[in-house]
C-alpha cells in the first residue's frame, strides 16, 4: 500500500493540467524548427552573406568615384626693417577635387568574379535547404520517438493494471488457502517490477519531450501536447501503399541527383572552384584602366576679395603587363587547379552518398515492414499463450511462473509492436528525404 501510494504521489507531481498545455502537431513542430533552430538560422545568414558578395562582385565594373576637399589658413607677423616696416601677412586656399577609376579590363576577371560569385551564392542556397531538410528529418526523428514513448507508457500503464488485479486474485485465493504463500510473494515482486517499468516509461517520455522541445528551440519549461492522430492509420496506410509500389532504383538515384540540395551544392562548388582556376590563369594577362578627375583651386592673400580661381582636368589610360610576380601567378594557378580537382572529388562523393543514402534508406524501409509485420504476428500469439496460461493457472493447471513469463511475453510483445510501427514510419520519410522527394 505505501509502495503505490508513492507511485500515485510521482505521477501526481508530473502531470500538468491539459489547460496549461499547448498542443503542438507534427507539421507546427516541424515549422517551429525551421523557424527557430539555430543551424537554420547560421545556414540562411550565409546564405545572405554569399548574396550580397554577387552585388559586390557587379560593382567591381563600376567606376570607383571619391571626392576630396582642402580649407586652409595662414599667416605670419614680422618687425619692421630699414626697408620694410612691421606687418602682417595673411593667405589661405580651398581645394576640391573629384576623381574617378574605371577598371575596363583587369584580364577579363571581373567576369569570372561574377560568375564565381553567383555559384558560391548558389551553393550556399542549397546549402541552406539541405540544413532546413536535416532539420525537418530530425524533427520527424524526434516527434515521432515521444508519439512511441507516448504509448510504450500507454503499454506499462495497462501492465501495471493487469499485474495489480492480478495480485489481488492471488491475495483473495491465499487468504481462503487456494494459493501458496510463494506465489502471493512471487506476484508482490511482479508488480513493484511493472511499478518500476512504469516510472522508467514515464522518465523516457518525458526526456524525449524536453530533447523535441530543446531542437525547437522551444522554452523547455514550458507543457506542451503532442497529438498523435491519425499516426497509426498513416502507419497502415503506407503500409499498404509500400506493398503495392515497385522502386527503380536507377531512376530513383537520377531523380534525387537532380532534386537533392546537397548535390546540387557540391555541384556548383565544383563550378565556383572552375572559376577560382580561370581567374588564376587571367593574371597572367594584362589589365586596362582608366582614371579621370576634376579638380578646383581657389587662393588668395589676405581676404577672400583677392582670391584667384583654377580648376583643372585630367584623364588617364593605363595598361598593366604582367612580366614577372615572383612566381604568385603560376602559384595561384596551381593552387586553384588543386582546388577544383578537390572540387571534382567532392563532387563524385557526393554523388557516391546519394546512391548510398538510397540503397539504405529502401533496405532500412524493407526491414521496418517485416519487422512491423512479424510484431503484429507476435502479438496475436503472445495474447493468445496469455490468454491460455492465466486460464489454466486459473484452473490449478499452471503454475505462476509459467503466467508471469506469459504476461511478459504479452508486454513485450507490445511495446516491440509500437516501437516497429513508429520506425516504419520514420522509415519511410527517411526514404523520401534520401531520395529528394520531399522538400521543406
């Protein structure tokens, strides 16, 4: 009696009223991620960095303009001299001017620049999908592991009924003398055991909630619902549809290829690296220029009455030969070809990753189904040898042992029923994030 009354007291502490809670769904859950977790967040704000890096990339064919401005004064007193007599003498001058530096060809890089610009950018677009589908899929990983926790203490809440109704037959039948003292003992231990798994069960939901709530971004203290409508009828329902559909993986592969964002990424950084290596070889050609500049010159003595004016023009053309650098050229351009041959590499793993994100995903899909299918098996008969084994205890034809191990088999074969569900479940839009279909 003190046992369940401390057990009772646990679960009274842990519950929270349900009008304190909000309810959160699978997809707000996953719009919450994508609005709130921090890698989404660093992958958009690079993602703006590469962007504003094309503007500046454009503005190198641009003109460079400044202007520039000078006011002085000065002045001096002397004593008078047999030929001059004491004074003073007073002048300034104001000068502005207004100068501009065009570079029309710096060995045609400028272009390159651009171009290599706009794939960084591009890749770093991707780059930001793929952080906001890694997100998405662990959302899902998450969510789901509080829906299995959610009915795994489902599983021991019913176990522990079964076992405490299960203990007070036994205490009634051992107190008119049908049962051995042993088995009142052996089912007391049974009981505090399911208590025990009970309290585990609760200790899992609850951390599986806080580690969903942590990767939200989401206040921790806070309560929150996790609805699980309709979850297993989606389980049955895919279930269906994986069975009547046949996979190519070929065209499988081809599909993701195209529609995958981190190969789309590791594509256009092989494209960037290739402009790295083009502009490395123009520094060896040469570069044009033109600077041009208006200046205005204003000076006088002693007031601004006696100021003169002068303004004055200049343009300039200039040509830049590369003869000699100290071997930086030839340096950079062997540097840059390195990197786009690292960027091929890069590329041909990626590619090699897809096929094997592909070929795992449909293995780790075939081996959820079968492992759901034979759960549902082992349920029926679990609940059968149950159903025997506690009638024939009944009965004075088994002993309590043999019904203990039956119970156990029942509960385990339950809590193996939810666990497989849920993985086919996370099983499947594994597959579908490994094979591109599904974007966020």
């Amino acid at each position: 009696m003190k046992r369940s009354l401390v057990i009772a007291l646990f679960f009274i502490v842990l519950q929270v009223p349900v009008a304190a809670q909000q309810k959160l769904s699978l997809q707000q859950a996953i719009a919450t991620a994508l609005e709130k977790n921090i890698s989404v967040i660093s992958a958009k704000n690079s993602m703006e960095i590469r962007r504003s890096g094309v503007l500046a990339e454009y503005g190198q064919l641009l003109p460079n303009v400044y202007a520039a401005g000078t006011w002085s004064r000065d002045g001096r007193s002397f004593e008078a001299t047999p030929l001059i007599p004491s004074g003073v003498s007073a002048g300034g001058s104001t000068v502005a001017s207004l100068n501009a530096r065009l570079s029309l060809s710096n060995g045609l890089s400028n272009f390159s620049s651009i171009d290599r610009a706009k794939n960084l950018a591009g890749a770093e677009e991707y780059n930001f999908q793929q952080s906001r589908q890694n997100i998405a899929l662990s959302v899902q990983q998450f969510y789901l592991a509080v829906l299995r926790n959610k009915q795994l203490l489902k599983v021991s809440e019913d176990n522990l009924t079964r076992s405490k109704q299960q203990l007070s037959r036994i205490e009634e039948s051992n107190r008119v003398g049908a049962v051995a003292k042993a088995d009142l003992y052996r089912q007391q231990v049974q009981t505090a055991n399911d208590e025990l798994s009970l309290i585990n069960a609760q200790n899992a939901f609850d951390n599986s909630k806080l580690d969903l709530l942590y990767l939200l971004s989401l206040d921790v203290t806070q309560q929150y619902e996790f609805d699980d409508d309709g979850v297993m009828q989606e389980v049955a329902r895919m279930d269906s549809v994986y069975q009547n559909e046949s996979y190519d993986y070929t065209a499988i592969v081809e599909n993701a290829l195209a529609s995958r964002p981190d190969y789309q990424s590791s594509l256009l950084s092989r494209d960037a690296a290739s402009n790295s290596l083009t502009i490395a070889k123009l520094g060896h050609y040469p570069s044009l220029s033109i600077d041009g500049g208006l200046g205005y010159f204003m000076a006088g003595t002693s007031g601004f009455s006696d100021f003169k004016n002068s303004s004055s023009w200049d343009v300039a053309l200039s040509v830049r030969i590369p003869i000699f650098s100290g071997f930086q050229t030839s340096n950079a351009v062997q540097t840059s070809r390195l990197g786009f041959e690292l960027a091929e590499q890069n590329l041909e793993q990626a590619k090699r990753k897809v096929q094997m994100d592909i070929r795992s995903a449909l293995l780790d899909l075939e081996t959820a189904r079968k492992r759901y299918d034979v759960s549902l098996k082992n349920v029926r008969s679990a609940e059968e040898d149950r159903r025997i084994a506690e009638e024939r205890y009944n009965l004075g034809a088994n002993t309590l042992l043999d019904l203990l191990i039956a119970n156990a088999n029942y509960t385990s074969a339950l809590s193996t029923k939810v666990s497989s569900a849920y993985d086919f479940l996370y099983a499947k839009q594994q597959f579908r994030i490994a094979a591109g279909r599904d974007k966020y």
